[in-house]
C-alpha cells in the first residue's frame, strides 16, 4: 500500500491554510528536490513493519515521514518574521489535516501521530566557508505511522 499518495491525497485535498496556500508549496515524493526549495513538503514511505495476528493475518505498522523544507531569501527581521509565520502555519495545517483525518485514510485503521515535529539542523546552500548572508535552508521533520491489516493466502490449503 502507498501510505506516503494517500497521506499527499488528504493533505492536499483538505488544506485550508491561506499563508501558505498550497500551491505556493512544493509537493514531493521520496526526494528532495534541491532546485525549487523555497517552501517544499516531502513526503516518503520507509520500511513496514509487520506482525502476526492469526493464520493468514498480519497487522502493518507503516512509516510515513513527512519533511518540511523552506528556504529564506531575505534576512531582514520582517521578512524572517513573515517566513517564521509561513512555516508554523504549514506545520500547524498538516497537524490539522492529519489528526481529522486520522481514521479516513482508505484502508487504514489508524494513523498515529506519535512525536509531533522534529526541528533539524538548518542547512546552508553552496559549497565551502558559509558567509552569514549565505541562503540558509530550515528543514522539520515528522514521522507518521498508518496501521492496517493484510492478509495473505499462501500456506492455506
């Protein structure tokens, strides 16, 4: 199962935020797309884990993580102003998104939001010494967890 378009479809689907609106943001599967990171939200499936339940049954425990990327452009203290209200606001709608919709996702039983964000170390574009006014990269991170069930018919007779 693709947790990680599920996840895109909800969060797309339902955003209501205005700063940002969602088309000013970069929707990503699985890469970092290091060319358009002005505000970007990349979202990617990682290992599955899985338990038995009963014959044939096994409940999945599926990570998602979700990572927010945004690029300042300008240090005035208004304009960090502004990109610090873009940036929690985004945070804040996708929280929103997901814990409303926690148990509509097609397929899933629940998704579990079990850490909140995870603020990362900035980073800075370019190669060599950083100057001060080098562009500068702030990136936050979020795992998810979708459960479900499968079943599988092999070894049944």
């Amino acid at each position: 199962m693709n947790v990680a378009t599920l996840i895109y479809n909800c969060l797309t689907f339902y955003w209501e935020e205005t700063n940002p609106p969602k088309t000013d943001i970069a929707w990503k599967y699985d890469e970092f797309d290091s060319k358009n990171p002005s505000l970007q939200v990349l979202i990617e499936n990682l290992p599955i884990r899985s338990t038995w339940v009963s014959r044939g049954m096994y409940k999945v425990e599926h990570k998602v993580r979700i990572t927010m990327y945004m690029k300042l452009t300008s240090y005035k203290d208004s304009r960090v102003n502004e990109y610090k209200d873009t940036w929690f606001n985004t945070k804040k709608e996708i929280d929103r998104i997901l814990a409303q919709n926690k148990f509509n996702l097609t397929g899933i039983i629940n998704l579990d939001l079990p850490g909140g964000w995870n603020d990362k170390e900035s980073i800075a574009v370019g190669r060599g010494i950083k100057a001060v006014r080098e562009p500068i990269i702030w990136r936050s991170e979020q795992d998810v967890i979708a459960v479900y069930y499968i079943v599988s018919n092999l070894g049944t007779e």
